[in-house]
C-alpha cells in the first residue's frame, strides 16, 4: 500500500508516517521502485503506536517501546511506560473531575434568567 492510501486507512498524515521513520519510531517501510510500500504488519504497527500516541504517551516513550516490544526480558519496562501514562491520564481525571464539581457549583449559585422579551 502506498503512503497515501496508508496515511488515509490510519486517518493521519503522510507526513507523520514519514516523520516516524525519519525519528525512529519505526523501522523504514520497504519500498517498491522508490516508493514506500506498506505491508499489513507495517499498518498494524503503525495503528499501535496511533493508539500510544492518543493515550498520550510521547514519541520518545513510543520509541523505546517499540524497541522493548521484541524482547521478552523488557515486558517490565513496558509496564513500567504504560503504568506511569495510565497514572497521569487518572491524575488528569480527577483534576478534570474537582473542576467540573466546581463549574457545577457556580452554575446552582446563578439566579434562573429571564425569558427574553420578559423584563
């Protein structure tokens, strides 16, 4: 599959794919005449570090995963990622929480308006 065409099935950019292979993220995609050419695996990797990516964990903590994910003497490590990311995203949680609680209070302390044309 060509970048295009893997780019829109991973609802994201040519560039990015490009990017992440530029970085190291992922290993260089094999190419056919000149052209990348996107394998399944290729797209189920890429779709797994998307995944990373929107849970918030950073290219450079993707990296090292991606690294760590073929050896069987890292899963430790990999926990240890995942575990500080899930950490951060239930911090932000009960921050996010603590300040709804507060929005809501202001909003039962406001007088009701009065309909328009009512004054």
């Amino acid at each position: 599959m060509k970048i295009n065409e893997a780019a829109k099935a991973l609802h994201t950019s040519a560039w990015t794919l490009r990017y992440y292979e530029q970085i190291g993220v992922v290993a260089p995609v094999a190419r056919v005449s000149g052209m990348r050419d996107y394998s399944a695996a290729d797209l189920k990797q890429l779709r797994d570090i998307l995944d990373l990516r929107d849970c918030g964990v950073t290219l450079a903590e993707i990296k090292r995963l991606m690294t760590l994910r073929d050896s069987e003497d890292n899963l430790l490590a990999q926990r240890e990622i995942l575990t500080t990311q899930a950490d951060v995203l239930h911090d932000q949680i009960d921050q996010l929480q603590e300040t709804l609680g507060r929005l809501e209070d202001k909003l039962a302390t406001l007088p009701v308006a009065m309909a328009a044309g009512n004054h």
